[in-house]
C-alpha cells in the first residue's frame, strides 16, 4: 500500500520571497541543515522551490498537509550523490509512526519556471492489514445476542440535551444508540420542545424535563432528570444542551448522583471548561468526546495547540481528570489513564459536518448500556462511528455526506463486523 504526494512551484515567487524577506522566510521554513545546504549552493530559488515543494508532497504523504505537521518537522536533505531524502522530525515522526510508513521515496525535478516534487509513502504490512485485525478484535468486545432476550436485555440509556431551535442534535444522539443495538433509549428534553422531538423519535422514549417555557434546561430541571435517570444504564449528556450557569449546575449535581457511565459531548464540556474541578473527586466512569476547540477550552490551550500536539493534550487530560477522552477529528484519539493510546483509521473528511459527533455520543453510550467497558465502548464507538461515515461516502461522497448518513449506515457496520 503506497500514500502518494505532488507539488509544484513557481519559481520566480520563491526568487521575489528571496529578495524581500529570505531570512524570515529561511527560518520559517527550512531547517538549520537546510539552510546550510541551500546556502552552500548559492542560495539559488531553483534549489530552495525545489525543498519548498518537497515539503508540500510530503504532508500530503503523511495525510496532513502543512499544519499538524510543520515545516520545520519535515527535512529534505541529499546524500553523496545529490540525490534527496527524507528526514522527519517531532510531529513528523510521529506522524510517520501512526500510519505505519516504513520508507518514504522522493524525487526533485526543475525546468524553466517550475519546481516539482514527486514523493510516495510505503505503507507498512501491519498497517496494510489493520483493517482486519482490528475487525477482528473489536468483534469480540460486541455482546452476542441471545434466544430468550427483550429490550431490557441490551440496555436502558438516557440522552440529555436540547434546547430551543436546537432538536436536531438529541436526535441524532438517540437514534445512533438504537441503530447501535440499545433496547431502550430515555429522551430527556426541555418541555417547550417535546412536541417536535416526539414527532422527529418514533422509537425512542420522549421524557419532558419542565423549563417553565424557558426552552432549556433550568435548575429546577435536576430532580426530574435525577429521577428520570436512576434506573438506566448509562447516561450521554450534552447533545444541543446549550451553555450557561444553571446548565453547569445540573451537569455538576448529575455527576454527583449518579454512579454509572456517563459520555459528556459538546455543550456538557463546554460548561464543564467553566470549573473544569467537577471531574475530579467522582468515582463514575467518564467518557468525554471534544472537538480540538472543546479539549483547548477545557485545558486553556488554543485549537492550534491541541492540533500539533493531539496525542500529547488527550493523554495529558485522561490522566489529570481520571477520564476517557475521545479526541475527535482526523485519526480520533482514545486515551485513557491506564491503557495505551488508540488511535483510529477509519472515517474521511466528509464526517466534518453538523451532527457527526452527536452521532458518536449515541453510539458509545450504546455500547456502555450494553456492558462494554468503558474503554472498550470508547475505541469500539470511533471505529464503527468511522467505518458508518466510510460506507456513507461510497455512495453520497465526502461532499454531500450528512449526519443522517452516518447514522443510517450504522447497522451495515455491525453487520460487517460480525461478517
């Protein structure tokens, strides 16, 4: 298996970058051994468009293209003979490691206006057959179903969100965990918008939560939902919530009552990043499922920061927060405090759309109410989350790929993996 990169460069931009701003410019981009290199040539545009664009081919070889990977992560240097070679460094190798590329093979080639660079990735055999191993393993973390079983049986789970004009995410949520085997789903909802999550949920049970007309959830929601949400298995919240200081209090004083499972997504952690203190000292098992942007406000990083440094800022959280963080976007991150981190090859650009990660909230409170493990439930979710959005796109493509899509490929998932 091969990941292939191309680029090309105007040189005549690269000699105008020269005469205005080189030093700037060489420092940005190039290595001290690069610089040492184009330096003893001359510093001729020809030969600094031809490492520019080396640069280009192998971001798109590692699948990231300048950003996560920097420049200065990426060098180009040349042996004996001239010929150019790859060396990759920090993110670069990291980079390198997590999809399994054992060599990388480059060639730089020039004429009159242009500088081109050609590089192919080779892909190692393990990674070639992670596919089918991880199908493999991860089957086994699926409960079998049994003769003599009734809805109960695979789990009662409770999704807690929604707000006024924003129905379409609780359902999303809900419908993912009874595409992914639940038994019975508890909508708990703000009461102004029962009536259309009862026309949108047909298989799931509606619970109106009172708001006094507010159209979200208030203090005075808790004792209802701490009711609603003693008899279930495992509870997501967060899905359309919204963000202020009662929603806070509520997610505060739930965490304390309840002792099971519970996945925290979207407007859980953006409250939650307001005193981020209510993860500690609890003794349920929590999931947590952020967007970079979410991750940053929740540890006073920016997006940029958590992006370069993804594998780092998800274990980092894990471990001080004693929780599961599922760290979405390419390659999903699943760290935990005490297991390996895992990082997902499944999915394709077009999940970045509204409502993917709703999707993936219902999908591993599913899980959870059925018996997985909490880390089981988590890297089990973003394969088969991934793998939904992988079978949406062979028929819609990544452009038109919605929610909805995901969600309805859900169960061709599971069928896949049980073969």
């Amino acid at each position: 298996m091969i990941n292939t990169g191309i680029d090309i460069v105007n040189i005549n931009r690269i000699r105008k970058i020269l005469l205005e701003r080189k030093t700037q410019f060489y420092k940005k981009i190039f290595t001290p051994k690069e610089i040492e290199y184009i330096s003893k040539g001359g510093d001729k545009p020809e030969t600094v468009a031809g490492i520019f664009a080396a640069k280009e081919a192998i971001s798109k070889v590692l699948g990231t293209g300048i950003g996560m990977v920097s420049w200065i992560d990426i060098e180009i240097l040349h042996d004996e003979k001239g010929k150019p070679f790859v060396s990759l460094l920090n993110n670069g190798e990291v980079r390198k490691d997590e999809i399994g590329i054992e060599t990388i093979d480059l060639s730089i080639s020039h004429e009159e206006d242009y500088a081109m660079a050609f590089a192919i990735g080779f892909v190692s055999k393990f990674k070639r057959t992670l596919y089918n191993k991880m199908k493999s393993e991860l089957k086994n973390f699926l409960p079998k179903r049994i003769e003599d079983s009734h809805k109960g049986t695979y789990g009662r789970v409770g999704i807690i969100g929604g707000s006024k004009g924003m129905t379409g995410a609780p359902y999303l949520a809900s419908q993912a965990a009874l595409r992914t085997g639940t038994g019975l789903v508890y909508t708990m909802v703000p009461k102004y918008i029962e009536t259309i999550m009862s026309v949108k949920l047909t298989e799931a049970i509606i619970r109106p939560i009172e708001d006094k007309g507010k159209g979200h959830f208030t203090k005075e929601s808790l004792p209802e939902i701490i009711k609603e949400i003693e008899s279930l298995d495992t509870i997501g919240i967060g899905p359309g919530l919204g963000i202020d200081g009662d929603r806070l209090y509520l997610i505060e004083e739930i965490i304390k009552a309840y002792k099971k499972p519970i996945v925290l997504d979207a407007d859980a952690i953006n409250c939650i990043s307001m005193n981020p203190n209510i993860l500690l000292n609890r003794y349920n098992p929590i999931i947590i499922t952020p967007h970079p942007g979410e991750l940053g406000r929740l540890l006073g990083k920016s997006t940029k920061e958590i992006q370069e440094n993804r594998i780092y800022y998800s274990k980092y959280a894990s471990g001080k927060y004693n929780i599961i963080v599922v760290l979405k976007g390419f390659n999903t991150i699943v760290a935990s405090p005490k297991d390996d981190v895992y990082i997902n090859e499944t999915g394709n650009p077009g999940m970045a759309t509204a409502g993917s990660g709703d999707v993936l909230t219902g999908m591993i409170a599913s899980l959870l109410g059925q018996g997985l493990k909490p880390i089981d439930a988590a890297k089990l979710g973003v394969f088969c989350h991934g793998l939904a959005g992988d079978l949406g796109s062979l028929e819609k493509g990544e452009y038109g790929l919605i929610a909805s899509d995901i969600l309805d490929n859900i169960p061709y998932v599971f069928k896949e993996i049980h073969g």
